[in-house]
C-alpha cells in the first residue's frame, strides 16, 4: 500500500533537515570538542540570530542538490490535493498550518515509531522524542515554534494531546502524541461504523413507517425555520427507553438529506475517559458529514456532555426526563416528548417488521416500538412465543414489593350472589374492551388521567375478594401480583408514596393485575387530624388512589373498612364491588365444591354421604373458612384411616370458628352434626348467641 501523502511529506521534511543537521556539524565540528558536555559549535548555534540561521538553511536547501531534490519533492506533493482524507481531517476541524503539521509529525511517529529516534536525532538528542511544536518548526522552516496551548483545535477534538511531564502543555519542547484511531480512518477511509465500537445504526431502518408524523413535521420546520445566527442546536427526545426515538431522528435526518449515526451512551459511560470517548465519536460523526444521535443521553457523564455540547451544528439527545444539566454557551437546545404508540401505530409497525396477522398483545398491550420489534423476531415459534416474549419485557417487578400469584380458579370456583357475579362481569367486559372503545370509538378524550381499570373489593375476610381478582386475571389472560400493603406501608414520612410510586413505575405496562391485598394497613390510619403523622397518612391513601386512577392497566384494591374512606376518594375509582358473606345456599355450593367430588387414585370416593344442606346451614363461615375447614377434616380422616365423615367435618368447623373469636364447647356441634340418616334441626338465635359468648347452649 502506498505512503499516504501527509506520511510522505514529513518524512522528506526530516530527511531533508537531516541533510542540513549534517552540513552544519560538518561546518563547525573541532577535534577539540569531543570532551565538551556542549560543543562551542552548538554554543554559537545557540547564541546565533534565528533569522540569520533560518536563511542560512534555506541558502543551503536552495544550492544543495539533493536538498533542492527533496524540496521540490515535498512542493509538488503539498500540492497535489489527492489526500482526500487528510484534506477532510483537516477542513472539517479548521486546523492551521502549525496544527495540521504536528498532529502529521504525531501521526507518523505513531505509524512508523522509528521515527522517533530521527526526531530526537533531529533536536541533537540522543533520546528517542515525541512530535513538538520546537521540531514542527524546524521541519517547516518556521522562525519560532507554534504556540499550542489548551484552547487548540488538536486538543478540543481529541486529535492530539500534549504528553503529560514536567513541562507547561504550551512549552515548545513539550511532546505530543496523536488519537491512533485517526490513522484507520486516514490509511483506509472505511465506513465509521466499522471502525467504532459505539457508533450504531437506529433502532429501525426510516424507510419503516413514521410513528411520531406531528413530532417530524415540527421538527424538520423548527430546524429548516433556523437561520445561521442560531447556532448549535441539540434536540432532545424525551420517551422511555425503546419507544423509537433514534428512528425519529433517522427520519428526521433523511427528511435533511443527512445520514445519521447513533452512540450508545450507556456503554461510553462505562468507558475509562468518557469525555475524551465522546468527542471521538463526534468526531467520527464530523468526518462522515453526518447529524449524531446520542442514544440514552442521560447516562452521559456531564463532563462528557459538556465536552461535546457546541461541537456541530445540530444533534440529537435521546433520553428519558429532560437532562438536568443545562446546555453549553451558545447552544439551543429544544425538547419534544413522544407520545406512547397506539393500537393502530403498533399494527401499522407490525405490518412492516412482522409477518402474517399481529397477535394479541400486539394490538391490546402497550408495547413501545423495540418491544413490538422484539416480538416479530419471535413470530416464526408462533403466538404462544411471542405472547411470553411480549410477557417477559413488559413485566419487571421489584420481589421484594411484589409477589406473582397462582390463578386455579374459573368463574365456576367462583361462589358469590349473582348481583356480585355480574359487576365483576361488568369490571372484566371493560377491560377486555376498551382499546376498541378508547381508540376506536375515539372516547379516549373522556379519560385524560388514565386509561385503565380501578376497582375495589369490599367486604369482610373470607368473603372471595382474592378469588375474585384471580378468576378475573386468568379470564384476562393476566398475570396477577400481590402488593401487601401491609410491607408497602412505612412509619417514615415519604417513603410509603416512594415504595407505591416503584411498585406503579415497574407494573406501568406489565401485562398483569395489580392487587393490593391488605388495604386495611394503609386506610386503618386514616383518622382525625391531629399531628403531622396523621395528616400524612392521609396523604398516603389519596396517592395511592391517586395512582391507582391514573394507573394504564388493572388495579384492585382489597380492604374491611371501605367505611374508613372518604366518599370523595371512592368517586375516583371505576369500580366499587361489596363482597357479603355467603348465604345458605351459596355455602352449600362451597362445601360441595370442596369435598363432593374428593377421590382417592383408584377413583373410589373419600367422602361419607352429608347432608350437605343441613352443614351450609347450621356451621356459618366463610368461604375461605369451609375450604380452610374441608382440609383440616381431609388431614383428620387420614390419620384415622377413614373416609372424611360429619364428625371430621365438626372439629374442623370448631376450630375455624374459634379462629374467628367464636368459643365453641366440646359437644356443641356434635351432638347437632348432620348424618345420612336426617339433618339436626337448626340452632336457635338464643343457642348461636350462647355460643358466641362461650356459655352452655
């Protein structure tokens, strides 16, 4: 491969100097001197007028024949314009005569570095040197060394950088060594993605349909609006993480006829020097001709930021908030946020990066645009697939605030009054349907806060509440996650709304419920005012309320003491669902689903025939007391070797009636215990009530 020119140049600047070096030791080189620590040849060199020895070299060049040789050489090369890329280089960052020659020196020294003995040669040392501003001039003939302080153009882009010793950085002795990376670009001119490890393609091709049109449109008017007087212009993109920000600026850029190039700040971050990182990648970026898009702005260090903030006319700063640190002197910096995509912008994507009909959760979920690209990768494994993928990068749950729950039940396991059964119907035919009705009938105008679906479960312990919520989830085909209050709640002032606001931030787009069982920790300490605490608690619930109405997907909200609410906080919810105990025939219903059906592996029954009407009406619990009851009774008659009989059933029963605070006598169930034979006749109002109070019935 042949020499680039600017390699060229410098060499035959050093051999041609090398030739002068040599007349001038030939010229006052003594015998005498070889003891001198310093020669009284280099004493009057040293002592000499600069002027007179600067014509002295350049009268030697001119009647030197291989001098003259090797100028002319070095003119016509100087003049021959084909070093594109150096030209490029050396345009683009406006460097002078003097930058441009010792970022050469610097660059050739790290290309051969041999090189740097002929520099050390070159100064009359016998150490090996770096380029410096003293050697520039004495290659280029110049009357004094440059003076390249902090504020020089080498610096500013990271070209060059002064070697860090004992010397001021604007000492003319100092060395300088290069950006090696410079040299891939100058030796092979290959595409700057290839030669950049941050330097990325967008997230999507903008030949992909435009999903923000209004924000193009603004955009590519605000800037064509511009007049040079402006100066530098950053445009920030604000949206979560994926939503298609670096596609925005893509298609922003081609609308400008301008490719653009994007950084992938996280990892820059992560560099050693992430201020020096970031200007080379803006360089790059300067090289190409093309508009910068850094991805995740706000991971940048600000010295970073800084280091880049004015570096070219225009770029882009895709993050999540707008960044905190202000923009550099001089700069206009605008904001756009960008709106969550809606159903028909996630199938008009789909259409172009999927293949056959979009599935479910790409028309019914919100999924941002990497997300919905994420599923088409998944598409070919079928819908199954790309629904868990989908699942899996909306779901990001904190453990130790949330907890996934099971969800066995069907609407059949579901034991409630029928006007119970058809508001819950009512809660799930909402949820199922109002995409259609928000987007489609264009009613998402009447719920500017929210679009989702708040509900509470009222009613005492035991009454199907969590039930409810987990036939309601797998009807929904969600996953439902348990948020105890109880652990949310914190005696400290301000951290309750910090643990709600992090269980809301990570659920925000989750395909799942959210459940917050225990309700009765946080409303339990709303009370009348009387200090700080208590106004805070009170706080506490309208944020949560607050919340859970503004809240895009699912929330219920379990408690005992809807009493202890405020009629005005209960407006804000969609949904205010009163769960009662059973009835007669409803805990009938339950004790057959708990037991009638109970076989051992050969199918036989474990169950003795019941009365089961005559059980439904004489033991009053709960269910969550009959299925507590059926299994203790379950655990009795196995270790008696016997099917589950009446007398089981009873003991079971009195326990989870004392667990309740009802004290129960030996015998004051047995005795009235159904059996196949008939049914005992119902207990009497005085006989519950004596047993309630732990008296003889």
């Amino acid at each position: 491969m042949a020499e680039p020119v600017w390699m060229q140049i410098v060499r035959l600047r050093a051999e041609r100097r090398v030739l002068w070096c040599r007349e001038l030791w030939a010229r006052h080189h003594y015998l005498d001197e070889h003891s001198l620590a310093i020669t009284h040849s280099e004493v009057e060199r040293a002592l000499g007028p600069p002027a007179q020895a600067l014509a002295d070299e350049r009268a030697f060049f001119a009647e030197s024949p291989e001098a003259a040789a090797l100028s002319a050489e070095i003119e016509e090369l100087e003049r021959d314009g084909s070093d594109l890329p150096w030209q490029r280089l050396a345009a683009t960052f406006e460097l002078d005569k003097a930058e441009s020659a010792l970022l050469a020196c610097a660059l050739a020294a790290e290309l051969a570095p041999p090189l740097r003995r002929v520099f050390g040669y070159l100064q009359d040392d016998v150490a090996p040197l770096d380029a410096s501003p003293a050697l520039v001039a004495a290659l280029w003939g110049l009357p004094a060394p440059p003076l390249l302080g902090v504020q020089s153009r080498l610096i500013r882009w990271r070209l060059a950088r002064p070697v860090e010793g004992g010397r001021e950085p604007e000492s003319s002795l100092n060395g300088w060594v290069a950006d090696p990376s410079l040299l891939g670009h100058l030796l092979e001119g290959e595409a700057l993605e290839d030669r950049s490890s941050l330097l990325a393609a967008p997230l999507l091709s903008p030949t992909h349909p435009v999903l923000f049109q209004d924000e193009l449109e603004g955009i590519v008017g605000f800037v064509a609006g511009l007049t040079n007087r402006a100066g530098p212009v950053e445009l920030e993109l604000i949206a979560p993480a994926g939503s298609g920000r670096a596609t925005l600026a893509a298609q922003v850029a081609q609308r400008l006829g301008l490719p653009l190039l994007a950084v992938d700040c996280r990892a820059l971050a992560a560099l050693a020097d992430p201020a020096t990182a970031a200007v080379r990648e803006l360089r790059e970026a300067e090289l190409s001709g093309a508009l910068l898009a850094w991805r995740n702005a706000d991971a940048l260090p600000e010295a970073a930021l800084a280091a880049v903030g004015g570096g070219t006319d225009l770029m882009f700063l895709t993050a999540q908030a707008p960044l905190r640190s202000a923009p550099a002197a001089g700069v206009l910096r605008r904001s756009y946020r960008l709106p969550a995509l809606d159903c028909a912008r996630r199938l008009e994507l789909w259409s172009a990066v999927g293949s056959g009909a979009a599935p479910a959760p790409v028309g019914e979920w919100a999924l941002r645009a990497g997300e919905v690209v994420a599923a088409a990768r998944a598409c070919s494994a079928g819908e199954e697939a790309v629904h868990e993928v989908c699942k899996r990068l909306l779901l990001e749950t904190p453990s130790d605030l949330i907890t996934p729950m099971r969800l066995p039940y069907t609407w059949e396991d579901l034991v409630v009054s029928e006007p119970v059964r058809a508001h819950l119907r009512e809660l799930e035919a909402q949820a199922v349907g109002r995409t259609e009705v928000l987007d489609g009938w264009g009613l998402g105008r009447l719920v500017p806060l929210g679009r989702g679906v708040s509900a509470m479960f009222a009613g005492p312990s035991g009454t199907g509440k969590t039930m409810a919520a987990q036939v309601l989830a797998r009807e929904l085909g969600l996953e439902l996650l348990r948020v105890d209050l109880a652990g949310v709640v914190n005696k400290y002032i301000g951290e309750t709304e910090k643990h709600l606001r992090a269980v809301f931030a990570a659920c925000e787009r989750a395909p799942a419920m959210l459940f917050f069982d225990e309700a009765d920790a946080l409303f339990g300490k709303r009370m009348q005012v009387s200090d700080a605490h208590d106004r805070f608690a009170n706080i506490e619930v309208d944020y949560l309320l607050q919340r859970m109405e503004e809240f895009d997907g699912i929330a219920v909200l379990a408690t005992n003491r809807k009493g202890d609410i405020d009629t005005a906080f209960l407006r804000r919810l969609r949904f205010v669902i009163d769960f009662a105990p059973p009835t007669v025939v409803e805990r009938e219903r339950l004790w057959r689903l708990a037991l009638a059906a109970t076989q051992d592996g050969e199918g036989r029954p474990l169950v003795d025939e019941l009365d089961w009407h005559a059980l439904a009406r004489d033991l009053d619990l709960t269910g969550a007391g009959i299925k507590a009851s059926a299994l203790a009774a379950a655990f009795l008659a196995r270790s008696e070797g016997c099917r589950i009989g009446a007398r089981h059933i009873v003991a079971a029963a009195r326990r989870e009636l004392q667990k309740q605070g009802v004290v129960v006598r030996v015998g004051q169930l047995e005795r009235r215990a159904p059996n196949a034979n008939g049914a005992a006749p119902p207990l009497s109002a005085g006989e519950i009530e004596r047993m309630v109070n732990g008296g003889p019935p």
